[in-house]
C-alpha cells in the first residue's frame, strides 16, 4: 500500500520540512479534503490572503488554497459518481433523475454550461436535464392522485 505521502519521496535540503509537514496529522488528514475541492495543502511560508490557515496546538502547519472554478463541475460529477455508485452515462433514469437533484443542490447548474455538460456525461440531452430540474420544482401529488 502506497504511505500516502503527498509532498514525494526522496526529499532533501528544503524539501525535509515539506516532508515532515506531509507527515503531520491535520495534513494526512485533510489531503482527501484539499484534492475533493480542488485545492491543495501549502506550508505557511506560502500563505497568501486568501488561504485557510491551519492551526494546530497554536502553531500554524500549513495552510489550505481552495482552487478556483477550474474543474469544479467535474469535482461534483466524480462525487456524485461515488455517491450513487456508479458513472452517469450507467444510471437507470430514477438514479440520473438523483444525480441531477445532486447537481442541482450543489449549485451544477450555476456554471456556465453546467446543463449542457452533464447532459453529456449523462448521455441525455439537455431538455431532458431540464424536465429533470422542473419536476423537481413541482409540488408532490397527492397521495389518492387528486389535485387538491
């Protein structure tokens, strides 16, 4: 099994406190965090504003540089891929209708594009990711199939 060491292996000079960084336990912990948002853990030499810091024991460790929109809706589809347990393209309708609910609550279809590309890597057009949208919107029937 791969140690997990996100800053390599053979470091030296510099590198050393980069590598003991690596191996401390808030940045263990939050590299799967940092690579689902798209971001990535820095030493705090490398702090820029906009950084999260990450204190431990009163001690800055590192901090946490969120990435941009580059990439982020294929961040959502790949979590909603493992959410549901399988790629879009291999929902049945019930699980891509899911899908975009998923999408759709985690602000997809506030990108550009955002309909049009994961109707594509749902393999529906992008009508059918709207109807999919707006019968979410609707009200539920009720139960005796009456309007009220």
């Amino acid at each position: 099994m791969n140690s997990g060491d996100p800053a390599g292996s053979g470091a030296s000079g510099n590198d050393d406190s980069l590598t003991s960084q690596a191996e401390h336990p808030v940045w263990r912990t939050l590299q799967p965090v940092a690579a689902a948002v798209g971001g990535e853990l820095l030493p705090p030499s490398e702090r820029t504003p906009g950084d999260i810091p990450l204190d431990f024991g009163g001690e800055t460790v590192g901090v946490l540089r969120l990435g941009g929109l580059d990439g982020a809706l294929g961040r959502f589809i790949e979590s909603v891929e493992r959410e549901l347990g399988d790629s879009l393209p291999n929902l049945s309708r019930t699980g891509k209708q899911a899908a975009v609910r998923l999408l759709y609550e985690r602000g997809a279809f506030l990108l550009r594009k955002g309909v049009e590309d994961v109707a594509a890597a749902m393999g529906v057009s992008r009508i059918t990711i709207y109807n999919y949208i707006n019968a979410m919107e609707q009200p539920a029937p009720e139960p005796d199939g009456r309007g009220g």
